[in-house]
C-alpha cells in the first residue's frame, strides 16, 4: 500500500512541461533525385530551406558556431527516399578524420542525422556521417541509449574542400518505419562534432541538465503523400570453413527482413551460420557464479532494444552449453560431449505505433542433441540427450506516454520437448518521469516458473522500486531491490544469485559548463546495504566514491574510485552450501586511472589499484595496473596494446566439499597476465584488414595446509586438512585467440569477410611455473586453425521489382 501511495502522490504532483519552442525546417518535394557524389550542383538543392545556427552543448552550453564553422544543411526527397546535404565549414588542416569499421566513431570528426518519424521523442533513427566517408547507425531511446547493433542500408558520400568538408546523404523509405499519413512531421535533429576540443553542437538546442534529448529535436514539415514501401529484404549468404581438427564445413543460407505492416518489421534467419562470431574473453573463474559473456553473433546484436525490457533476455542462452545432465554407468565414459547446441531457426517481429505501443515477438528453435558414450569393457556405445529439441519465445508490449514514461509487459518461455525442464518468466515494468523531467519512478514485479524434471514446480518472485531526482547538477536516487529463494530466470536470462534484499541510495554532482581547467566533472557517492529475503538475516553493507573528468588544456581524462565495506560481511555464496557463510572484515579498494587525447599519434591509458582487508589474523593484499599505449599513423593505420599485470597475496576462497560435507577453504596466491592487441588498416572506407589477439595467463597457489568452514563462518584448521586430501586445486591457466581478417563491402548491405583465426588453452596444476614456461607448455598442445569466407549480399525487393518492371515495358 505505501509504495501505491507513492505512485499516485508522485503522478498528482508533477508538474506540465512548459512547451518548449522548435526549430522546424520546410521540406519540399524534388522530381529530380540528387545525384550522392557530395557535388552539391543538383537542381533538388537549389530552392531547399537551409537549415543552420548550430548551438553548442558540450563541453559550453548555448554558445554559437564560430564564424570559420558554420554548418549549413538541406533537406529534400521523392516517392522513395529522403535526402540530406551539409556544408560543413571549417580549416581542412583542423578537420580529424580516420578510417574505421562501421559503427566505429575512432579519432574522428562527425555530422549526425537524427529522424524521428513518429515525432515521439522517444524512438529516433541515427545516421553518421565521417570526412573519411565511414557510417554509424543506431536505433535509440530512453530505455537502451544508442544500440549500433541495428544496421540500416543506406547511401552517404563525403568530400573535402578548401574551406570544410561536404556530406550528400540518401535514406529510402524502406529503412524507415512511418505511418501512413497524408501530411507529416517528424522529429528531426542534426550533431555535427568537433573532434580537436571534443566539441559538440546540435541544430535545436538541447537542454543537458534534464530529460531524454529526443525532447529537444526540432521538426520536418511539409512531408506530403508518401507511401510506405514493401519493406522486404533478402540477405543470401555463403560460407566455407576449414578446421585443421575437421574436415572442411560449407553452408548456404538466408536473412530475411520483412515489413509486415508501416511499423513492424519481421527478421528472420534461415539455416544460420554463425561460424565468424568472435571469440569470447574467456577468465579463470574461482567464484560460485558463471561468467557472463558479450553477445557476438549479429542476429541477436541488431534490433532487440524491445526485448532487452527488464533484463530477462540473456541471447547467449540460446545455443549454449547443453543444459541436460546424464548419469554413467560403471565403466561407462564420454566419447564425444557437444559443446553448443544448434540453432535451426529465429525470427524476430517488432515495432511501435503512431500511438506508441511497441510490440515484440521473438522465437529462436535449437535441435535435439546427444552425447556418446562408450563402455569401456564391452566397447558398446549409446547416446544420451543432453539437450532435447527446444523452443525459446518472448513477448513484449511496451506503452510510452507523455514523451518520457512508459509501462511494459514481458514474457519469456522455454519449452523442450518432452520430459524435461520448461520455464516461464513474466515481468510487469513501469518508469514514470515527470512533466519537468526532473523527477523518475520505477518499479519492477516479476514472476519465474519452472516445471521440473520431477513433475514439480518452482516459483519465484522479484520486485524493485526506485525514485530520485533525475536532473541538475545534484541528484540522488533511492533503491530496493528483494529477489526470493526461488526466483530464477536463467534458461533464458541471467541471474548470478538469488535470495536477497538489498537497499541502495546514491547521490551525484555534475558540471555542465566548463570551468578554467576543467571540460566537464563527475561525483558518485553511492551506499548499499544488503539483506538475505528469507530469513531477513544482514549480510553486509558498502560505500564507494567514484569521479571522473576531463582538463581543459590537453584534453586528459581521468578517475578514480573508492570503496569500503565496514565491519563484518557475510557470504553466503561463496560455500555453495544452504544456510553457510563466510565471514571477511573491512575491506578497502582503490584504484585511479587515465587517458590521454587520442588525436595523438601516440596515446596512453592507464589504471591502477589497490585491496585489502583490516582484519585481525588475515594479511590480504591485491595489487594490479594495466598500460594501453595506443599507436595512430596517418588516417588509416591505428594499433592498441593492452597489458595487464594482477596478483592477490593470501585470498581465502572455496575449494571443495569433501564427502563428510566438510566445507574446505584455502589460502592462495593468484597472479594474472593478459596481454592484448587490436590493430586495424583501412585502404578506404570499404576494404579493411583487423587483427585482434589475446592471451590470458593465470596461475593459483594454494597454501599446504586448508582451513574447514565453521558453522559461525569463521575458519580453522583444527581438523588438519591439507591438499592432500582433496583433488590438487593449484592452477595454471593459459589461453591464446587470434583473429585476423580481410572485409570488403562491395556494395551497399553486401560484405565479404575473409578470415583466419588460431586457438590454443592449456589447463593443468603446473602453478608455479613462470609466464615464459607456461607459454613454452601451451604452445605443446594441438593448434587449431582456422579458414573462413562468407559472403552476404544485399537484395532490396524494390529494386528487384523496378528491374522486372523495366523489362516488361
């Protein structure tokens, strides 16, 4: 009832935005297309309203252009595409531009285009623009920020002169999503960014202290009898793989993009290949919860900002690690264990309304998959189902309203086939911000249900609720978050733990305006304190600062963090056992970091830090820092190394539960090595070669003598336990991944990848040996090369359909 109560006084006291004043550009129609060669002699551009008086918003609020800057842009368009050309004035020599990927800003300049076709203020399209002629585009909104995973086709040109640089850009309609209306306005912003003082101005003013910035887009008027294309596009692709440990693998298959209606769109992958997907920054993992990894295949990158509600979807779930579990018989041992399921199939349907209901359906199919198992007396095999055939699916309906708030319904579902284990979660979502945008409320209830293997059902529950002040340069904001014992998301999710209760309040201080040294500023001051849900048992408490900002001279950043947790905390995860916990004391981190100007030739990033424990009896210290020197030659070569050094001296962590449930801790010395590098050339804006490479070394040495866990979370070792009494838990840990790859886009939306890649791990309890001898023992194992090609080529329905039509006239 109280949090009811704090809803309705939190709506009955916010208060009417004031409507702010719009820029608005007139768009008129042209019957001729400009032609996109960044030549701007077309007729269309002629008599187009110019759009100019970019105002600055970072680092200095409100100030004018200067007068050797100016940006000037036009807007035009026909039956099939929008049009844009900027004149980007400026010295040649001041103008940073550097070749990259796409997507990728680097050490660049940039001019932005930002459409909102609903003039929602909420839902926009983003379009980048390099003096290199590199793209970037993103889909945005509150509630994702900027998501690069989304991937339009579209036509951009660039060209430097004597005093700035040009833009010529051509958007079709079929990468749009509009409604279908006589006479239209939408929401329309252009960015163009300074990259020698990181400098930043927008057409309509924005206002950084408060809200959401689609509230501060201008308009497009005059938009006038369009029609929304059949958005319908085929992504027809080829690849072959060589394996040195397989034979040669090849494979045909589709992407399909489909409008269903003027703002929905379906994707689907038929027969996917994923067989280029990066490889994952693999860490040894001491700790009682799964390492969780970025997402790498493009399906599950582009387009999921709806489904991304409320934390349930975790994409990596699908074609995993089988899930199910077999028993051996005597003398019975594994021939071959897969280690990923299939994927057969996925599609994906999304969109949002003129009104603002945004509507999701996600459904991804894995195929049944077995194990082989062999008796090693009779030599007879039998498989096993480790994972059976399975179904994964999502729903989301997701409202906006009043320009910055919205309520959301979520629902996930995996059903396998047969008698196995099936999952549902559902999640109720609402983020309410006030009229002034000054002030936000969230809250989150959601419900897991599980069926078992044993015909028995499990269900859990989580809520969270938040209010604070969400603008200006103070803010502050309270949290409550309570997971029960049986909440668990993680068939198609992550959830690292469950069972807690946790309180959280952080306030914050921000400079808008720079100061005499300073280009902006940061102070975090957060507090939490942490409860077990059931039974309501304290676990412990934390405290950090966090700062980060950057001078104004040189451009340098930096940071620098704080944190302690005061008296006794309790773990009660760490022993992997119910109702068990260990017991550490005052514990302190701190750590700094920061970067220097990357217009350099040479740059640097740094970071170091420190960890220890105030406890009588421990002698717990961490010690790490990392160097990233960064090498920029020309505009087109850039080179990053990355070296990281960490040792923990006398850390206590788990080790094993003998039979006896005896829970046994140690003490040990760990020490951690990675190196990395990422390096690119870039002939042009469509050819590129890339190389990353990492290699990641960690050893643990545990003490001889082990301690046994005591009911009051202390431990001793009275009962004489050593590494001889269980399975020897030293480590050595040595992986090594490299990449390197030759792409080509050849035509719009049509790429060819070229790559090679080697891999090799070694893991054994060799933990004293050094850096130079456990490279030599991973170098001993079986390399594995290999040697892909594929190519995606782009089909647009609507060409294919002109082609055909020609032909019949």
């Amino acid at each position: 009832m109280r949090h009811l109560f704090f809803l309705l006084l939190f709506v009955i006291t916010s208060i009417t935005l004031q409507a702010q004043e719009k820029k608005s550009l007139h768009i008129k129609r042209t019957n001729q297309a400009p032609k996109i060669d960044a030549i701007l002699d077309d007729a269309a551009w002629q008599n187009a309203e110019i759009a100019s008086n970019f105002i600055q918003f970072r680092p200095d609020v409100g100030k004018t252009e200067k007068e050797h800057q100016k940006t000037e842009v036009k807007v035009t368009y026909n039956d099939n595409a929008i049009f844009f050309s900027a004149y980007l004035h400026d010295k040649p020599e001041a103008i940073i531009k550097q070749f990259s990927q796409r997507d990728n800003f680097g050490v660049s300049d940039f001019f932005g285009i930002i459409l909102n076709p609903n003039n929602d203020a909420q839902n926009d399209v983003e379009f980048f623009i390099f003096p290199t002629g590199n793209q970037a585009d993103a889909i945005a909104n509150p509630t994702i920020g900027e998501d690069f995973g989304w991937n339009a086709v579209w036509e951009s040109a660039t060209k430097i002169v004597d005093d700035g640089w040009i833009v010529e850009v051509k958007i079709p309609y079929s990468t749009l999503r509009f409604s279908n209306q006589n006479v239209q306005t939408w929401g329309l912003q252009f960015h163009r960014r300074f990259r020698t003082d990181n400098s930043q101005y927008t057409w309509n003013p924005l206002d950084v202290t408060k809200g959401y910035i689609g509230l501060y887009h201008g308009e497009l008027k005059g938009i006038e009898n369009i029609t929304p294309p059949t958005r319908l596009s085929f992504y027809p692709f080829a690849s072959a793989t060589y394996n040195t440990n397989n034979s040669p693998d090849y494979g045909v298959g589709m992407d399909v993009k489909y409008g269903i209606s003027e703002n929905f769109t379906l994707d689907a992958t038929l027969i996917p290949d994923f067989s280029q997907a990066g490889f994952d920054d693999v860490q040894l993992n001491l700790g009682p919860f799964e390492q969780q990894f970025s997402e790498q295949r493009q399906f599950f990158t582009e387009g999921v900002d709806l489904f991304s509600k409320g934390n349930l979807f975790y994409s990596r779930r699908i074609g995993s690690q089988p899930v199910g579990k077999v028993t051996l018989n005597e003398n019975e041992e594994f021939v071959d264990y897969p280690e990923k399921v299939n994927m057969l199939n996925a599609i994906k349907i999304s969109g949002r309304t003129k009104n603002g209901l945004g509507i999701g359906v996600f459904n991804a199919i894995t195929e049944k998959t077995k194990a082989q198992i062999k008796d090693d007396v009779t030599n007879a095999t039998r498989d096993a189902v480790v994972e059976p055939l399975a179904n994964y699916n999502i729903l989301v309906v997701d409202q906006q309203f009043n320009k910055n708030s919205s309520v959301s319904l979520i629902n996930t579902n995996v059903l396998r086939n047969g008698h196995a284990r099936d999952a549902n979660v559902t999640g109720l979502l609402l983020d309410l911000v006030n009229k002034k945008n000054t002030y936000g409320f969230s809250t989150q209830l959601k419900r897991s249900d599980l069926n078992l293997i044993d015909d028995s059902n499990q269900v859990g529950y989580s809520s969270n609720i938040g209010f604070g002040k969400i603008s200006g340069k103070y803010r502050f904001y309270f949290e409550h978050e309570a997971v029960d014992k049986s909440y668990d998301i993680n068939d198609m999710g992550i959830l690292f733990r469950n069972n807690y209760s946790d309180f959280y309040a952080n306030g914050s201080y921000r400079i808008f305006e720079p100061t005499k040294t300073l280009n902006d500023f940061y102070l975090y001051l957060n507090a939490n304190v942490s409860y077990l849900f059931k039974p309501h048992i304290y676990t412990g408490k934390n405290f950090n600062v966090n700062f980060n900002g950057t001078f104004k001279k040189n451009l340098l950043s930096f940071g620098g963090y704080a944190a302690v947790q005061p008296g006794k905390q309790y773990d009660y995860f760490g022993p992997r056992a119910e109702n068990r916990y260990f017991i550490t004391e005052d514990w302190l981190n701190i750590n700094g970091w920061i970067s220097s100007n990357y217009n350099k030739t040479l740059a640097l990033d740094a970071n170091a830090g420190y960890e220890t424990l105030f406890e009588n009896g421990r002698d717990y210290n961490s010690y790490w820092f990392e160097l990233e020197p960064r090498l920029k030659l020309g505009d087109r070569f850039l080179m990053q190394y990355s070296f990281e050094y960490d040792i923990e001296k006398k850390e206590r962590g788990y080790v094993e539960t003998l039979d006896n449930d005896a829970i046994i801790y140690g003490q040990r010395d760990q020490v951690t090595i990675e190196n990395s590098i990422s390096g690119s050339y870039n002939f042009n804006s469509f050819h590129a070669l890339n190389l990353t490479f990492r290699n990641y070394w960690s050893t643990v040495t545990y003490e001889d003598d082990l301690y046994e866990l005591q009911e009051n979370g202390r431990l001793n070792q009275d009962a004489g336990y050593t590494k001889e009494d269980v399975d020897n838990p030293d480590v050595n840990f040595n992986t090594w991944n490299l990449d390197l790859s030759y792409t080509w886009q050849f035509a719009p939306g049509s790429q060819l990848t070229a790559l090679y890649r080697n891999q090799l791990l070694n893991y054994s309890n060799a933990s004293k040996e050094d850096y130079f001898s456990s490279l030599d023992e991973l170098f001993k194992e079986d390399i594995n090369h290999t040697f892909s090609i594929r190519m995606v080529y782009f089909i647009d329905y609507n060409n294919l359909k002109n082609i055909f039509s020609s032909k019949n006239i």
